[in-house]
C-alpha cells in the first residue's frame, strides 16, 4: 500500500496496512532544514514545491500539505532593494512596503516604519467596493501584497477564471512529483478572511457592533474562496484543509460558531464533498465544545485536535463520540510532546496516540498543529518509524 493509499484508506475509516503519518510543517522549518533562504521558499513556487518533497521523503510522511499559492512571476519588478541586517532579509518594496524575513518564521510585511499594514474599519466599510479586498496585507498568503500580483482591482474574486495561471503552479508541481503521495490543498475559511480583512481585534469587536456586516462579508468570502477550491481541484489533489485556526473557545463563544462560522463553512464542505474529495478543518486551541457543532455540518475529518493544555481535546473521548462520523488527525502538543519532551515522554505520547487513534481506521498520526521550526529531523523520523512498528492493523 503507497502513501496516499493509506491516508485515502484512513479518510473513509478503512483499514490501512498501518497508521499514516502526516504533519503540517511551520515555515520556520522549512527555512532552516532545505538550504534556501526564506525568501527564495516565499517566492519561488519550484523551491517550495521542492522543499516540500524533500521533507516529505526526509521524514517518510504519506502525505504533503500545500499551504501556499503559486506566485507571480514578476513579482521582482516591484522590488527596489534588498539587505540583510543581522540575521534577517529584508525587502523593499516600490509600493512603499518593507517586508522582514526571520530566519526561522514567516516573513512579516509593514507599511513605512514597520507600521503596522492597513486594516478595513468595520465602522466605514463599503462592501460593494472590490478595492476594499485589496488593501495589504489582507488574506494570508493568498492575495499578501495584492500590488505584487498584477491583479485587476476590480476583479471578481468569486469567478475562478479571474484568478491567475501561476495562482495554482506550486500545487500542480507537487502533484506531478508525487504521484503515489497523498497531496492536500488549504484554504482560508470565510472567519479568518474577515478576521484578516479588520483586523483580530477590530474584527471580534465587529462581530457585536455590525452583524449583519460581517455576515455580508463572510457571504461574499465564501464565494472567493469556493472559486479557489474550483480551481485547487482541477490539481488533483486527494483532500482541501479548510483553515479555521480563529475559530475556537480562545476567540469566539459557541453560539457565535454557530452563527458567524459552520453556515459559511459548510458551504465550502460541501462543495468539496461535491467533488469527490475528502474535506478537513484546522482548528487551533480549545474546540471540545464545538465539536457537536463540527458534526453538524458535512465536514468529513477535524485536524489539530489540541490536547491540554493549549486545548481540551481528550482523544479517546472524542473518539468514542465521534469516531465514526470523523476521521482525526493530530492530537500530539507540538510543544510539550514533540519540541521540548525528552525522548522517553516524546516516544511515549507517541504510543498512546496510536494506541487510541489505530481501532477502526480513522486516524492520521499528526503534530496538533505545524511542527515547531526547531523540531528535530530525528524526532520526526521517529514518528514514521513508530507508526510502522506499532501502528500495524492486524496486529495489537
């Protein structure tokens, strides 16, 4: 059985020949384990599809997760210099924006001064103005410095023919390359598309102030990003992550799940499932008190899973409930099991994942959330070797 026969295997709650091993890697790793500089990862589509694979086959993962767009090809025509203080690139920008490269972190765009980017003001907002989605900085990854990109301001997000050739390049190269690898495409959630669009702070503060504006901005997300998974499809990958990292008890209370993010959200499920394809969600921090509200919708697998204390998932629990109607994938507290845990308490938060996510498929072995950039190669290698000594069906 290959990589992605085993995810696929795991998805439907079939049993693999073994527990499959699968992690979201921080940006941050990628940068100080490939060989390239951050910003040749950021915007050369061909290096991070590379650096992609080669952790993939590094670690022994089955599947590969592209959580960055393609970029345009000339986008060095907007870029008026370049320096490095200290340990950072730092880039600037004909647009007036500086963007910072940590070494080990995703870059980080300002306006003159490092002043913080601009926001939309939820009070001032015209949601009939196409501009309002291109100020800077607004959508992580996607439309980031949307000056760069060449794009229409007037373009209709909605309409997957508006969106560029390149916007999908990194993806179709992955999964041209790894053909026997379960590859998996990401999107944002209409939650964080209004979270990015004001702001973190602004944006909770809208949800009580202006409603029924947020719930006209997340209609008019939801079909931006349903025209994205249109055209992450035609790719061919095996299943869309939707990242909802905001949307748990940290932020946001049940009853507002409920109101400002499963409707949206379910949309995008069920235009996944539409296509034949496997839907998951990455939510971070405390969701055992939404989990209920996850089943309501079509979603088909729930990524992170964080346990205490960062989040309250127990994993036996929520496989006992809703084992059957979800499959999992993580659990494993990238910090305290994975980055800071001797090899004894890492080796043993390992065993009882597998121990407890293994009875009747339906289990991806996985960090909570992106494996920390100074995370080891050895630790994660140990992951795989693990799953196949002891995730194994057939034996116990």
């Amino acid at each position: 059985m290959n990589s992605r026969q085993r995810i696929s295997a795991a998805m439907n709650h079939i049993e693999p020949d073994r527990v499959p091993v699968m992690c979201q890697l921080a940006f941050g790793h990628y940068c100080l384990n490939c060989g390239y500089s951050p910003s040749q990862i950021w915007f050369w589509p061909e290096n991070f599809a590379n650096v992609l694979l080669d952790l993939q086959q590094r670690y022994e993962f089955d599947g590969i997760l592209v959580n960055l767009p393609g970029r345009w090809p000339g986008w060095k025509s907007h870029l008026k210099s370049q320096k490095k203080i200290g340990d950072s690139e730092h880039f600037y920008w004909d647009l007036g924006l500086e963007t910072v490269f940590p070494p080990d972190d995703n870059p980080h765009t300002y306006q003159h001064g490092q002043t913080p980017l601009e926001r939309a003001d939820y009070r001032k907002v015209d949601l009939d103005d196409p501009a309002t989605y291109r100020l800077a900085g607004y959508v992580w990854n996607t439309w980031h410095m949307p000056g760069l990109w060449g794009i229409d301001p007037q373009a209709d997000l909605s309409d997957s023919t508006a969106y560029p050739e390149w916007f999908t390049g990194t993806l179709l190269k992955v999964r041209e390359l790894a053909p026997d690898v379960s590859v998996h495409a990401e999107v944002f959630s209409p939650f964080t598309h209004l979270m990015e669009l004001f702001g973190y702070e602004q944006g909770l503060f809208a949800l009580i102030d202006v409603p029924k504006k947020c719930q006209e901005a997340l209609e008019i997300f939801t079909r931006h990003v349903l025209a994205q998974i249109k055209l992450y499809v035609g790719c061919g990958p095996d299943a869309v992550l939707v990242s909802s990292a905001f949307a748990g008890a940290g932020f946001i209370s049940p009853k507002m799940y409920k109101e400002f993010v499963s409707p949206y959200e379910n949309e995008l499920y069920r235009a996944i499932n539409g296509y034949g394809l496997k839907s998951y969600v990455h939510t971070c921090g405390a969701i055992g008190d939404r989990l209920g509200l996850m089943a309501e919708t079509c979603v088909d697998g729930i990524d992170t899973l964080d346990p205490p204390p960062l989040g309250t998932i127990n994993l036996e629990q929520a496989k006992a409930n809703y084992g059957e109607r979800f499959f999992f994938k993580g659990n494993l507290d990238s910090v305290n099991e994975i980055l800071n845990a001797d090899d004894e308490t890492f080796e043993e938060a390992v065993k009882e994942r597998i121990r407890i996510g293994k009875p009747g498929s339906g289990y991806i072995l996985s960090s909570a959330c992106s494996v920390a950039p100074y995370v080891k190669g050895r630790r994660l290698k140990k992951l795989t070797e693990l799953a196949k000594k002891l995730g194994k069906y057939g034996q116990k």
